[in-house]
C-alpha cells in the first residue's frame, strides 16, 4: 500500500512508521525509471541531498553531487550507484488493444506474467496495466507444454481497440514499462520490500554516506555519481568515471541474494549477514589491497560483511576501475531477493553497514593509502 507522499509507510503489523530513512528509501524505491527515463528518480535524488553539496547533470542523465566541504586539492573519491531499474518498452499496439512489449534489463521470462505493471503515456501520466497471456483455455496441450517466450506475452490497459490506447490512454510505441509495486517496511523483522532495490538502494546509501560525513573534516573530496544506464551496460558510469576522474571509488549495489537458492555452504549473499564485497565478477577482478582494507576495517570495528566470489554478473565497477587510467574500486553490495522481478526483499541492517562501512573508509582514507593499494 502506497502512503501519498511515502512520508510515512504501513508496516505489516498496521503501525505507522514516519522516518526520514524509510522515506528516502520508499520514495526512491517507488520511483518510475528504466534505463534512459530515470527522470523520476533524480528528482527525488535531488529532494533528498538539498544542502549536501553542488548538484549537476550531463546529457545521458547522469547525477552528481560535488561535497559542499570539496577543497579541489584532495584525492577524489568517487561514490557510484545506479538509478535506472529492470522493466519494459512498448514495441507495437496491436489492433484489438493490447501491448506488445520489449523487456529492458534482464529478466527470466517465467516471473514477468501475471502482475501489474506501470505504463507512461505521453502526458508523462503511469496507466496501471497487467502483463497477460494466452488462458490456459484456449492454449493446445502443445502450447501449455512449450517454453514461455516474452514475444508471446502483451501488457492489457483495459482498451479494446488501438484508437483507445493511442487516443484515449494517450499510450505510444517506445512508452517506458515499470512493475507496479509499493515500498513496504516489516517494522518487526526490519524488512523492506519494494522495486527496484537494484539499485535504489544504493542511490539512497550514496545520500546517507554524505549526510553522515556532512561534517568532518576528511583527506579527500567527495563526489556522488548517480549513473544512468546501468542495466543495459553499464553506460552512465563510463561516462561519469572521465567526469569526476576519481582516484579510488565505491560502489553501491543491490546484489542478488544467494541464500534460498544454493546449498548452504556456498552461499556468500545472504540477508541480515551484511553487506557483500565481491571479489570478482564478469567484468571486473577487485583491487585485493582495497578489498582486503575493507574487509580488514570491517572485522575489527565489527560491522558484518559477507565476501563473495561471482562468476556472472557485473557493476558499475567494470567501467570505473578501467577508466581514467585505472581507479581502485570496491563493491559494497546490500543483498536483495529476487533482484530483476518485480518485488525485492531486503535487510534495513545490510543496507546500514553497508553505509557505516563506507563511512569509516572515508573517515580514515587518504593519499598515502590510496597510493598503496
């Protein structure tokens, strides 16, 4: 259930929680943006870091906040999150009414059917739809047996004719899709559960790390880079890597969550364990002297973290370590169930070591330790 503004949240248990925290991250989370139209999310991006530093864009929607205490004399560390999320586009309108669509980001066929998405017209309005498919009625037993492909899939607005769609609904070929979902918080087992958690959570961690550091006097300059793109290639972040040209940076990141879907003895990404610091990706091997500063500062001021192997899968670390002659990066990932569906669940305490860890970097990072990593 959506509260208005998302000043405040129900809780499962029907208690109102009203939290600048829980707003931040509820705003964000309920936010509308795919990659190339995350509009939406940078106006809650700025809402929220009023007074934190000098904000500006660039052309591919890229955000940046410049910390009001920068001196321009200082190693620049970069804080990187991404703001677009998983979701759709509208491919052709079909004369009876319904929707075709392309998806946008990766997603498994199987979790798209059957729930409600958020489709944007050309007045800038979200028509609520539900993604459809043929009933099971009127399917031949070869069709109820074959593989689920998204070409056979339509989104339905509740029009009956392409002129109501285009006319009436104001919808267009290449409108961008989101899932319809609304930030909730489990006050008794702090628990959130909401959208686009890759990455909104980490485009809130980025806000919280400079609130909490909005203060002190550090060794280095500060800049928040809030990329665009991220789901179909990293693209906002190879561009805001040669902006800011950091000499060290962190990622943020909602990181798929492994902990119902290995054994036991692999999991490395499980929920209220901490956040994740990967070692390597597809795309990217982890600077092991960053990496292993972090996880050292980690053990001894006690803040839980999980280290993690991945074969697949990538951040915005991929075009920032190999950008401006090669950057130190370390990915502080809050792990999240189900990432790219359309519901995510995650630990309020994952995503606030993963803020207390960047912070106590920050605090104690300088040039001579950027120098030996």
């Amino acid at each position: 259930m959506r509260t208005g503004n998302s000043s405040a949240f129900i809780c499962q248990e029907g208690k109102m929680k009203d939290n600048e925290e829980l707003a931040l991250i509820g705003e964000i989370s309920n936010a509308n943006g795919i990659s190339g139209f995350e509009d939406d999310v940078l106006e809650v991006v700025r809402k929220h870091s009023s007074g934190l530093g000098q904000i500006s864009e660039d052309c591919m929607r890229n955000l940046y906040i410049a910390r009001k205490k920068n001196t321009g004399d200082k190693p620049v560390v970069q804080l990187d999150a991404h703001t677009d999320e998983v979701g759709f586009m509208v491919k052709a309108i079909r004369p009876d009414g319904m929707l075709e669509f392309i998806t946008i980001g990766g997603w498994v066929a199987t979790n798209i059917p059957a729930h409600l998405v958020r489709v944007r017209n050309s007045e800038g309005v979200y028509i609520q739809g539900v993604v459809a498919s043929k009933p099971p009625h009127f399917m031949s037993e070869a069709e109820r047996k074959a593989h689920l492909d998204v070409t056979s899939l339509v989104i339905d607005v509740g029009a009956t004719s392409k002129d109501e769609v285009v006319n009436d609904f104001k919808i267009e070929v290449a409108s961008p899709v989101v899932p319809d979902v609304d930030f909730i918080y489990d006050e008794k087992h702090r628990i959130m559960r909401g959208k686009a958690f890759d990455n909104r959570l980490g485009c809130a961690s980025i806000i919280e790390t400079l609130r909490a550091l909005e203060n002190d006097d550090l060794d280095v300059d500060i800049i928040g880079a809030f990329a665009s793109q991220e789901e179909v290639g990293t693209r906002g972040a190879t561009v805001t890597v040669e902006r800011v040209k950091p000499d060290l940076a962190i990622c943020f990141e909602g990181c798929p969550a492994d902990d119902t879907v290995v054994p036991d003895y692999q999991v490395q990404t499980a929920l209220k364990k901490g956040p994740m610091l990967r070692h390597i990706d597809a795309r990217m091997i982890t600077n092991p002297r960053f990496q292993r500063y972090a996880l050292s500062l980690a053990k001894e001021l006690g803040i839980p973290v999980q280290a993690a192997v991945r074969s697949a899968g990538a951040t915005d670390g991929a075009p920032i370590h190999m950008g401006h002659l090669g950057v130190p990066v370390i990915v502080i990932g809050i792990p999240v169930r189900y990432a790219h569906t359309h519901y995510g669940y995650s630990s309020i305490d994952d995503y606030r070591n993963g803020i207390k860890l960047a912070t106590e970097i920050l605090k104690r990072i300088d040039f001579d330790r950027i120098k030996s990593f």
